[in-house]
C-alpha cells in the first residue's frame, strides 16, 4: 500500500534552514497526484505549507512563500521541503501527504516528525 | 477563513455528536473532515462535505454547502476520542478550522 516517511534533523537552529524529505513507497510518484507538507505547532491547528506536483508546479501558502522551496526527486521517489531562516514559531509536527489532482483532501498521510527551532 | 465549532466537546458513548464549519466566503461542496488521534496524523472521514471514504464507519457523516456545513457521529463510540477538524479545498490557500476536541465522558 501507499506509505510516506518523513525523514531530517529534528533540532534546528533559529535562521537555518529546515530540510525535510519525504520517501513515497508502493505508489508511482509520478502520477496525478499533489505531494504537500502540512504541519502542526504543539497544541495547535493543522496549517497547509504547500505542494508539489511531479512535473515541479508548485503552490504555496502566502504566509510562508517567501521562505518556502519544494522539490521533488522522480528516480529516488521523493520530495522535499526547504523552508529558510526559521525561528522558533517554525517548531511543529511535519507532515507530508498526497492529494490526487482536484478538489480531493489528503488522503494518505506520513507519520509526521518533529522539528524544534531552538538554539 | 474557516471557523468550527465547538472548541471542545464531552459526550457520553451512545449520544450524538454535531460539529459545525462555517467559511468565510462560498466554497461550494469542497469541504473536508478529518480525525486526529494523539500523536497519529489526520485520517480523512468525510469528502466534498458529504461523500462518504470507503473503510470508514456508516455514523460519520457530513453536511453542508455554500459557507455553512456540518459533521456528526450518530452514537459515539470510545474509540471516536480524537480532535476532528475541516479542510476547505476550494481555492488556495487551503486551510483547516480550529479543530474539535471530543473527550469521552
């Protein structure tokens, strides 16, 4: 079946850059399918960062654009996420998760992993 | 902007449970609801505000069109304890309400 692992360093420091890595297995990547990143500040809501399709288009939050660069790797069936100069409202529960093409929801999803801003 | 309530709810196994999702602006039909148990990612239980996804139990169910929608449980269950919340997918950004908690009583 369908499984996504995250995968990067869980400490960062505050204005580094955040690096994450989604692996995709038992499913072509390259199928009409979004690859997004959404997180979850402790305690908080779920908030969209943005996502990836695997010709490279991209869509990004507006609140997180301008620190926001997603990638997708087809040969290794992954994707990633670069989101620059973090500080310590960047700490959260990193998902990533797959949305077929339209107006569908997530409907796979990676554990999640967590990421702490903090020097 | 989407706003859901109630913030928390606690409810006796048996009983009916009724959240609301209100958006700012029309959304059509494009409204998602989620479960989210302690430290699991979210699991998708309602699409396009009412159509059922396949393997999830018959008492989730949603409703709901324009900004104004609803999600219930007809007899919650123990394993129902989670934080539900909606997803609009009509237009970018997407975004989550609130969420709601439901404690078992």
């Amino acid at each position: 079946q369908v499984q996504l692992q995250e995968s990067g360093p869980g400490l960062v420091k505050p204005s580094d850059t955040l690096s994450l890595t989604c692996a995709v297995s038992g499913y072509s990547i390259s199928s009409s399918n979004w690859w997004g990143w959404i997180r979850q500040p402790p305690g908080k809501e779920l908030e969209w960062i943005g996502y990836i399709y695997y010709s490279g288009s991209t869509h990004y939050n507006p609140s997180l654009k301008s620190r926001v660069t997603m990638s997708v790797d087809t040969s290794k069936s992954q994707f990633s996420l670069k989101l620059s100069s973090v500080t310590a409202v960047d700490t959260a529960v990193y998902y990533c998760a797959k949305k077929t093409d339209g107006h569908n929801p997530f409907d796979i999803w990676g554990q999640g992993t967590m990421v702490t801003v903090s020097s | 902007v989407m706003t859901q309530s109630p913030a928390f709810l606690s409810v006796t196994p048996g009983e009916k449970v009724t959240i609301t999702c209100q958006a700012s602006e029309g959304i059509g039909n494009y409204l998602n609801w989620y479960q989210q148990k302690p430290d699991q990612a979210p699991k998708v239980l309602i699409r396009d505000a009412s159509q059922s996804i396949s393997g999830v139990p018959s008492r989730f169910s949603g409703s709901g069109s324009g900004t104004d929608f609803t999600f219930s449980i007809s007899s919650l269950e123990a394993e129902d304890a989670a934080t539900y919340y909606c997803q609009q997918g009509s237009q970018h950004p997407l975004t989550f309400g609130g969420g709601t908690k439901v404690e078992i009583k």
